[in-house]
C-alpha cells in the first residue's frame, strides 16, 4: 500500500514539475509536433464523489497554439443547467516564452441562454482566444460542481479533434469505498488504486499522444483517441431512483420514468377508433397513426430538467402539437397500446453504430425511436420525421445498436440493414448531339433506399431549387433544365423516379473535323485518394449501387472513330464494370458500380486508391467521332 501512494505522490509531483515548463513553446518534443497545430501540455482532470447526488470536477488544460488552424483549440466553452453550475474558471494566457500576458474569470466569459429547441434551462459560456501572434500557449482551470443527481461521472476525451497532440494527461477519480462504480476506457493506463481513509482513489493516465491527421474512410475519431467513461452503478437522479450495473437495470429505470406519461385523452381515443376502424391487419393500423402524428405534430427538442430522459406527457403532445425524441416516441407508443399493438420507446446513438454491450451509460445514446414487434417482422419508426415512409430504415437507423425500453428492463440488440446492392441508383439516359456539339436529351433516375433519402425532400423545394439540386449532380458547365417530373413512393423499401429534359448550348471540345463526348455527365466520380502510407484502418459505412445506361445519338455525317476500353474490375472494396457500342449512330455506354461496406487493413489502401483511380477515369472517359 505504501508502495502505491508514493508512485502516485511521485508521478504527481513530476507532473506539477513538468507543467512548470509548459508554458514556454520551445521544449515540446519533436514526435509531438508533426502534423500539429496545437499541443495539449498537460490535461489535469479529478472527479471527486461526494455522495449519490452530488460531485466536484476539476480540470487544468495547458495548449501551445502552433499557428491559425489551432486557434480552435484556444477556445473555451462549458454549460449550466439544474444540475451542474460552473463554480470557478480562470484563464491565462503566456507568449512563446512563456511570458504572461492576460488573464480572464468567469465574469469575463459570454454567457448566453440561446437555445436552438422549445425549451432549455441550460446556459452557456464561451471565450475566444485574444491572441494571434504564434505560437502561444493558454492555461484554462476550471471547477464544475455536480448537484441533484449524477448519471455517471464526467468523461474524459482529452484530444477534441485532428491535428492536435498531448505531452501527458491524467484523470483522477476520488470515491467513498462502499461506492461501486463501472468503468471502460481506450489507450489509457491503469487505473492505479489505492486506499486511504475511507477513500478510493483511481488514477488514469496518457502520455506522449501523437497528432491525428484526417484520412478519407477513417474509422470512428473516437476509437482512435484516449477516452474513459465512468459510471455510478447507483441511480439518484432529480427525485428518481434506480441501479446503472448494466442495460438491462438502466432500462428498467428509463421504463419506470415513462410510467403514466402515455394516458391519452377521450377525444384522442375517439379519432384513433375513427382512424382505424376500416384497418385489416396491424400494420395499416400503424400506418394510419404515423401518418395522423406525422400530419398534426412537430418536432422540437425539449431539455429541461429531467426532460432529456423523461418524455412529455402523450396528452400534452396531443394539445400542444409538439414533441421532442422521447416525446413523440411515446406519444406514437400510446396510440398503439390504445389499439392493443405493443411497442418500446428504444434509445439509439444517431452518429454511430455501436454502444458498449458490457457497459451501460446514459452519454452514449443521443435520440430515441420506437420499436414495434409485429408476428413476422419488427417495425423501427423515426417518429421525429414525417417524410420517413413507415417501415423503411433511414441511414441514421440502420445498422445501429439500440437499447429497447421494456418492463423486463433495457434489451440489446440490434437495428438490420440494407444490403449494399439494395441501395440502387439508376439512370437511363438519351441524347442527341449536333453539328455544333450542342447536347440535348431528356433522363429518367431511379433511386431507391439510402440513396432515396436526398430526395425525400426534394417534392418540397421550389422550381429554382430543384434545378440547382439537378444541375449540382451533372458535369456540366450550367446546363438547362426543364419539363422536371417527380414521383415519390413512400413505401417499406421507398424510391422516388425523377425525369427532366437537358440542354446544354455552350459547344463541347472539339476540332475541325472531331468531336470529344463525354459519355457520363451524369456521375462525378468518387473521391479522389492521396498517395501516402495509410495509419488507420479504412471503414467504409455506406455501401451502394449505381448502374447507368447513356444513349447519345451523333450527328449526321459523324462516325464513331474511337470508344473507350471496356472495364470489369473486382476488388474487395466492389465491383466496376463498363460496356460500349455502336449501332446505327447511336453510342450506348453502360456503367455498373457496386460500393462494399465494410471494414479494411491500412495495407489495402494502395488497392483502394488504384480501385477509385480506375473508376475516376472511366466515369471521365470520352468517345471521338469524326466528321466523314
């Protein structure tokens, strides 16, 4: 025991040594410097656990500010709201010597109350760096005092973005011995324990933490970063009660504050009845109930209190007209139950696919949706969204782990997805070209799936708008646009199928005796890979299928004097293949791309780069008739 306590006294006491240092630009390793625009010191972070509801944060951060992309990093930002205020603050600032050159309090920060939803009772504050002679380094000290309830303790992601690097950090946690906590972390050591007085203390540290450069298809920034989340396995929140060991208990505490809050009004019961009565099975029952809530309700985010856990009550949905997540989520649940179809309000992380299955925390989900099990399927529903067809799975959705709230308690599982090939884009495409060079045709698109998302809003847009939205997916210099035709069909796999007439006046490249068509205006290519040695992993999320037909007929007294080579290409990034012909003076080409989701090796890279290069120069490819 006493063995602990003096290496934690020791590495506290170098720790203080070093950060003495840090406030001068010229002793920063060189390792931590390249691809840099700011390096983080020092990142001093202590939690102390004063009982069930209450808690003190402390924090310390010293960052060199290497030049203008890092200025970012000199910002500060930190909020209020009923259940955590920011007690102290302090900033200084120091020039590359390490000279001091301003300071500023919590009086000096903007403090504002704006709030992009219904409601909050939130407050935030902010500081921007005055600096702007480089480099300079800022010391930011801060204490958060935590009160009415703790969900978990505050996290620790001490690198905020790319392009920034990290001397040393450490996170400190100081807890009675009779309190259990749960905790996970990534590239992080410890934690080292010891025990006095009645007291834990648990230390986490990070050194030497090179900068992250973006690279395209990256993985999650969160899996390549420290991090460490800790929770308190026992729940006493704003009133409430209840136990955090694991999803199931956390469920069951999300369930028992939904409790009550799904009673409906007679008048609501009667216009369900109405609404349903000529229904054959269940799901044309859901369907005229998401449809009823998607015509009469909006969404707006509600954040006061324990409103970001505890839904709005379904009557004040129904005579208000509003919701949040949570709130329509139970609200569509309520309706269900009045027509004796089960459903699970089910919380979900919209920005990522996976949580934690042997960790359970309240900051890993950041939306809410409902679960609808049915005899021979499962029904998802985005209740936030009305142009969402009922039953189809948007990209934000699919694939996702979520939690389902039952009365058993919280269940794991997870969200299906599409099959890459399912979300298809297809474009048919027929056009004339004249003497001139000036081309002209009209063209039929297919887009189904994630790729008929975009186009879930595009009925709503004016004439203009819809032109531009055409116009910004052709490789032309402003075409014209016109006789634009829209159909959309809301269906459990959706499509919509846009066709509109092209013209394009300005010549294509040509000579005297020769012109250069390019046979596929209609795709852009993909993105354009940087030639260097791959760090991370290659995760590509989003698998797709885009096939297309282009029909150009050539002018009289024209032939074909050279088509393209055909392709058929397979890698294990997907498949491309081309066709091309002749017949008649009319050149058809065929494109069929198939992108694979999935997960790669950095030592696949050189092949993903050949695979979008040969792709990119065959979307670009040209035909050269010649004059006869």
């Amino acid at each position: 025991m006493n063995r602990i306590i003096t290496t934690l006294l020791s590495f506290f006491f170098l720790l203080n040594l070093s950060a003495q240092e840090n406030y001068t630009s010229v002793n920063i390793p060189k390792e931590l410097l390249t691809n840099s625009d700011a390096v983080i010191r020092t990142y001093e972070a202590e939690f102390i656990y004063k009982n069930k509801t209450s808690g003190i944060y402390k924090e310390k951060k010293i960052i060199t500010i290497l030049n203008k992309e890092g200025a970012v990093y000199a910002s500060f930002g930190d909020f209020e709201n009923m259940f955590r205020a920011l007690n102290k603050f302090t900033g200084t600032f120091y020039d590359k010597n390490g000279k001091k050159i301003s300071r500023i309090t919590k009086k000096d920060l903007l403090r504002t109350e704006y709030f992009d939803g219904l409601a909050s009772d939130a407050a935030s504050f902010f500081s921007n760096s005055p600096i702007g002679i480089y480099p300079y380094t800022v010391c930011y000290e801060k204490e958060v005092v935590f009160k009415g309830g703790l969900l978990g303790f505050p996290s620790f992601f001490p690198l905020p973005g790319d392009n920034i690097s990290m001397e040393s950090g450490y996170y400190k946690i100081q807890i009675p011995e009779t309190t259990e906590i749960n905790y996970k972390s990534g590239k992080m050591e410890g934690p080292i324990k010891s025990v006095d007085k009645g007291l834990i203390t648990l230390l986490w540290k990070t050194d030497s933490v090179k900068a992250f450069k973006a690279e395209p298809f990256s993985p999650d920034f969160s899996t390549l970063r420290p991090w460490l989340h800790v929770t308190n396995t026992e729940i006493t929140y704003a009133g409430t009660y209840g136990r955090l060991d694991n999803w199931k208990t956390f469920g069951s505490w999300l369930y028992d504050l939904q409790k009550g809050r799904d009673m409906l009004p007679e008048k609501l019961k009667q216009k369900i009845t109405d609404l349903t009565k000529e229904c054959k099975t269940d799901k044309d029952k859901i369907k005229a109930l998401y449809n009823y809530m998607g015509d009469n309700t909006r969404y707006v985010s509600i954040q006061i209190g324990i409103g970001g856990l505890q839904p709005m009550e379904a009557s004040k949905v129904f005579s208000t007209g509003f919701g949040d997540c949570k709130a329509l989520s139970n609200y569509m649940m309520a309706m269900l139950q009045e027509t004796g179809i089960p459903a699970y309000n089910t919380i979900i992380n919209s920005k990522s696919e996976s949580l934690f299955e042997d960790f359970a925390s309240a900051g890993q989900t950041d939306h809410e949706i409902l679960t609808v099990p049915l005899e021979n399927d499962t029904l998802w529903i985005e209740c936030t969204n009305p142009k969402v067809p009922l039953g189809y799975i948007p990209r934000h959705m699919a694939g996702h782990n979520v939690i389902v709230i039952t009365p058993e308690g919280g269940i794991f599982t997870k969200i299906p997805d599409y099959d890459d090939k399912e979300n298809l884009s297809a474009i048919s495409a027929n056009l004339q070209i004249d003497e001139k060079g000036t081309i002209s045709g009209y063209i039929n698109e297919y887009n189904s799936l994630k790729q008929y998302e975009p186009y879930m809003y595009f009925q709503a847009l004016d004439g203009k708008k819809q032109i531009e939205a055409i116009r910004s997916c052709i490789d032309l210099s402003n075409p014209s646009i016109s006789n634009i035709h829209f159909s959309e069909y809301k269906e459990e796999k959706p499509y919509a199928i846009l066709f509109y007439n092209i013209s394009h006046t300005p010549p294509l490249n040509q000579n005297n005796q020769r012109i250069f068509i390019p046979l596929n205006i209609f795709r852009n290519g993909i993105t354009q890979l940087p030639k260097k040695e791959r760090i991370n992993p290659i995760v590509i999320k989003y698998g797709y299928h885009d096939t297309d037909t282009i029909h150009i007929t050539i002018p009289q007294g024209y032939m074909v004097e050279s088509l393209p080579k055909e392709l058929n290409i397979r890698s294990r990034f997907g498949t491309f293949k081309t066709r091309y012909k002749n017949e008649k003076n009319i050149i058809t080409a065929i494109y069929d791309f198939i992108r694979s989701s999935g997960k790669f090796e950095p030592s696949e890279y050189e092949e993903l780069i050949n695979f979008h290069q040969e792709i990119n120069r065959a979307y670009k490819a040209k035909a050269v008739i010649k004059r006869l």
